[in-house]
C-alpha cells in the first residue's frame, strides 16, 4: 500500500542535544498512530518536522510521494495536513464561533477583501462541526472563559475544518482530569468517525493509546525504538524499560 | 427603517446626507474643523486597520505627505485641478509609497514595526525640508482646485471641500466596514491574537498586514489630500513624528471596534486642540495628554467601545 506520508532518514539536532536520529517511518492512510516516547525523546520534534515548523538538518519528506521537506506550516497545512497542540492555539478573546469562522476563513484559498466572513453557509459548518464536538452549546462564549478540555476540544475542531488528509494531534488529553481523558477521547474518536483521516497523535497515556491507536511509534534519544501494534509494542523489554518505565 | 439602517452601506448613506445638510447650516469655521476632522480621521482609520491586525504605525505621516505632496505638485506642475481625481491619486501615490516597504514591514510586529514606519516618515521629513524646489521647510502653497471641472466660488469653498471630505471618508468608512467584517478582516482579528494558529490553518500572515499596510497606506494619502485642499498649503511638518503621534491618538481614542468611532475621535481632537490652543495657548499638548489619559483610564477600549458594548447588551436582551 502507497504511504501517505513518508519519513526518510531525518535528523535533527539542536545543539549537542540529537532530537531526531534517522527517523525513518511510512504511515498508511487510515490508520491511527500514537507516538510515544518520554519527554525529550524527538516526538514533538517529529510532528513539528512533517508540518514544517523545523527543517531537518538531513533527510526528506513525502506526503503522498511529493517532497515536502523545504515547504513550510502554511503550504503543508494546503497539502491536507492539519495540527492541534499541547497549549491548545486559539484566539481567546474571539467566541467560540469565531474562531470556527477564523480556520473556514484561512482554508478557503484567496481570503476575501469583501466578502461577509458570517456567511450562512460557513455558520451552518460550524455549527455542525461544533455539535460533533459536543461544544455547540459554547459556541457564543469566549474563548478565555472556557475550560481546558473544552479548549483542546475545540482546537481540534478547528484542525479538522477543511477536512485534512492527516491530523497530527499533540498531546490531546494533556492537562486533562483522568475522569475526562477517555470522554474526551470517544468525543474525538467520533468526531472523527465520518472523516477519511490518518490520526497521528503524541500520547503520555499507555491507556488512551491501547484504546484509540492501531499502530504505535515509541521515541527514545530521538530514534525510533519500535514500532507495530499495540499490543506488540507496549511489551517490548525496550520500549517498557525507555519508554513506558514499567519493566520489572 | 431601522432594519435598513442597520447594513453598514445604508447607515453610511444615511449619514453622509445628514453630515451634508447639517453643513449647510454651519459656520466656516466649523466646517473648516469638521473637513480637517473627515481628512485627519481617515489616516487614522488606516492606523486602526493596522491595529486590528496587532500593528500600530507611528509613521502615518509618510503616506500623510506623500499623498499631500503628491497633490500639491500634480495641481502646481501638471495643472491637474479636480479634487475628486486629486482625492485619489493622492491615495494612489501614497499607496505606491508604501509598497516597496511592505514586504518587510509585515514581518515585524510590535515596536519593531512601529519604529520602522517611525523612521521611514522621518526620512521623509529630512528630505522634504532639504529639498529646495519643494519649498524646503517653508513648503509651498496649492491653488484651490476645482470640482467636476467648474470653479469653486469663494463663498462655497468651505462648504464644496466640507462635502468632498464627508463624501470620501464617508464612502471610505463603509468599504472599511465591509473589510473589517469579510473573512480577511475576521483573519486580521484573529492574526493579532494568534499568528501561529493563523500560519496552521493555511492563510499567510505576513500577505495579510502586508496588505493591510498598503490599503492604510492608500487611506493616509486620501487624508492628505484631502487636507492640503482644505489648507492650500503643505510643509514637511506633514510628514513630522508629532503629526504621526496625533493620528495614533485618534486611533486609541477611538479603539479598533466602530468606524464610526475614529471620525468622532478625530472631530474631539481638533475640538479639543482648537479651544486649547484658544484659551491655554503654551499649555494645550497637556491638555490633550490629560484628556488621553482619562480616556485611556475609563475607556481602554477606546470610544468605540461604548457603543459596540451597548449594542452587544442589546443583541443579548433580543
């Protein structure tokens, strides 16, 4: 099967500190990968290299065999690449429904001088894409006056407007109370349902990566230390004594 | 009725034809203050522009006496006389002014920006006032132009310069409007909150102000022709950091939410430097601080804010 996206041979150092060490990885369209590894490990490292935000000091990057590795967030992000982040990235004192109407506006190509930013067509999507998320009933408040979880919840929405080909998600339930992690993730899981979409997701949580990742990619010092199911991956000797810290 | 007058065009118009037949009934030199007010208020418009994109420009002077100088010299040496084709060409040369530096200035936010288009201005201002054949620091006078190709009569001057300011910046304060609430100026809105997310969801944030700085830039021109026609004279003051300095006033005084609000922003100022200047005439800049401060103490969000609050209570009431 032709990969979606490919990774080949990235590296990547920030001074003597190596955050990607010949990473190399193809991920299949459709497929739900977490990727873990403990803090520094080169995950965030990773995301930030595939939507642009870092260039690798060697190695390339191919999203559906064009190569990607010199564009950067903005021209991916065109490609069908979408993120959400740890510190969820909103405008906070916009409401809720304006910053539906912000991401509608930035995917829409040539942003329009003159034409209403309000239109019915792009509030009838918004809503919609809000009721999915269960935030219908925030879309009149502001931003700064809502809750972590509501946050997080609304910054992937906000990724998934224009209907990505990936949607790399950093961290989505961190900063989230264990009672709310799982809710939050079936509220995505079935956000997600009707898209055609490859999730990538960085997760501290071996629980929610059980649950909701097909494939896992563990880190360690900026490599790829394994890499298949779950239930292969979160056995491996190597990934339970670097990664997860639960070997005996 | 109200309905109607709720679109942004409409309540435009409508405003426009009252402004119109009040200055029918004003005295001279209330319409020279209120012209004045018009031409000064759509610069500011321009730096409230920038404002909702997270800018401030304290460099408005540059396209202030690009545009100005622009209309002077093409009345002077090309004898080009109509106003409404001068209007534009001075926001049309301004606006050219501004495009070189466009690409880099979207670059930089904050104080670096504001610094940028500090200094641009007053290079401006260094060569104007070294410049001879302009007049050097004196500057040099315009003759009165005329309007769709018939002289203007002495006694309706004031009023025909009146009415072309409350035309231009009147239609220009509803295409303004309509920027401010296209999915463009929803994206300025959202760039001054969070650049990052604006670049992550595929809109290019420097194109934006880069954008936004030529149609402010074009907006300053139309202001400063506006006022050398109203003045019929122009100095390198024009382009000086204090004339920069008053147009920045206006646009906090006003804040970054009503239109409508920096044309009364703009109309207090010269009311306020006009009466100061009468009765404390060594000490009216400390007048106009003083009223900066309260207005920034009980208003941070500007003048425009009342209203827009107002409204908002009243939508939430519905």
């Amino acid at each position: 099967m032709t990969p979606i996206l490919s990774a080949r041979g990235l590296n990547k150092r920030f001074g003597a500190v190596v955050a990607a060490d010949h990473v190399s990885i193809d991920i299949v369209a459709g497929e739900h990968v977490s990727l873990i590894g403990s803090n520094g490990a080169g995950k965030t490292t990773f995301v930030n290299m595939i939507t642009g935000y870092l260039k690798p000091d060697r190695g390339e990057i191919f999203l559906e065999g064009r190569d990607v590795t010199a564009l950067g967030p903005r021209q991916i992000t065109q490609l069908g690449v979408a993120r959400s982040f740890q510190i969820p990235q909103l405008c906070a004192e916009m409401s809720v429904l304006d910053n539906m109407l912000v991401a509608a506006a930035c995917g829409d190509g040539a942003l329009s001088f003159w034409r209403p930013a309000h239109t019915r067509d792009k509030l009838d999507r918004a809503a919609a894409l809000l009721e999915r998320f269960g935030l219908h009933l925030h879309s009149r408040r502001r931003v700064a006056e809502l809750p972590g979880g509501v946050r997080k919840l609304l910054d992937i929405a906000m990724a998934l407007t224009h209907r990505p080909k990936i949607l790399l998600l950093d961290e989505p339930t961190s900063g989230v109370s264990a009672d709310e992690k799982f809710p939050m993730m079936d509220t995505v899981t079935a956000a997600l349902g009707s898209e055609d979409v490859t999730v990538l997701f960085v997760e501290h949580d071996m629980d929610i990566v059980t649950r909701y990742a097909s494939r896992v990619v563990a880190f360690y010092s900026g490599r790829i230390l394994a890499d298949g199911a779950p239930d292969q991956v979160l056995v491996d000797e190597e990934v339970k004594r670097y990664v997860t810290g639960s070997a005996h | 009725m109200k309905r109607l007058l709720a679109h942004p065009v409409w309540a435009g118009v409508a405003g426009m034809a009252l402004l119109l037949a009040l200055g029918a009934a004003l005295p001279r030199w209330l319409l020279f203050l209120c012209t004045m007010s018009a031409a000064n208020g759509i610069v500011s418009l321009g730096i409230v522009l920038l404002m909702r994109g997270g800018v401030v420009s304290f460099g408005q002077g540059l396209v202030f006496a690009g545009g100005g100088y622009a209309v002077a010299l093409m009345a002077n040496k090309l004898g080009v006389t109509d106003a409404l084709l001068l209007t534009f060409a001075g926001g049309v040369v301004a606006a050219l002014m501004a495009l070189p530096f466009a690409a880099l200035l979207a670059r930089y936010r904050g104080i670096f920006f504001s610094m940028l288009t500090l200094a641009l201005s007053m290079v401006l201002y260094g060569v104007l006032v070294k410049t001879e054949s302009l007049g050097g620091s004196d500057g040099f006078n315009m003759s009165r132009p005329t309007i769709l190709g018939m002289r203007i009569a002495d006694a309706w001057s004031g009023y025909v310069l009146y009415a072309l300011a409350v035309v231009v910046s009147g239609v220009l304060a509803i295409l303004a409007r309509i920027y401010f609430e296209s999915a463009r100026g929803l994206v300025s809105l959202a760039i001054r909150e969070n650049e990052l997310r604006v670049e992550y969801l595929g809109a290019s944030t420097s194109r934006v102000m880069a954008a936004n700085f030529v149609i402010a830039a074009f907006m300053g021109g139309v202001g400063g022709a506006l006022a050398i026609m109203a003045l019929g004279h122009i100095e390198p003051q024009f382009s000086y950091w204090t004339t920069s300095g008053e147009f920045v006033f206006v646009s906090i005084l006003a804040g970054h939410y009503s239109v409508f609000a920096v044309f009364v922003a703009s109309f207090i100022l010269e009311l306020v430097r006009s009466f100061s200047s009468a009765y404390f005439p060594n000490t009216w800049q400390m007048v106009l601080g003083i009223f900066l401060l309260i207005v920034i103490r009980f208003l941070p969000r500007g003048i425009g804010s009342v209203w827009v609050g107002w409204q908002a209570r009243k939508e939430g009431r519905s």
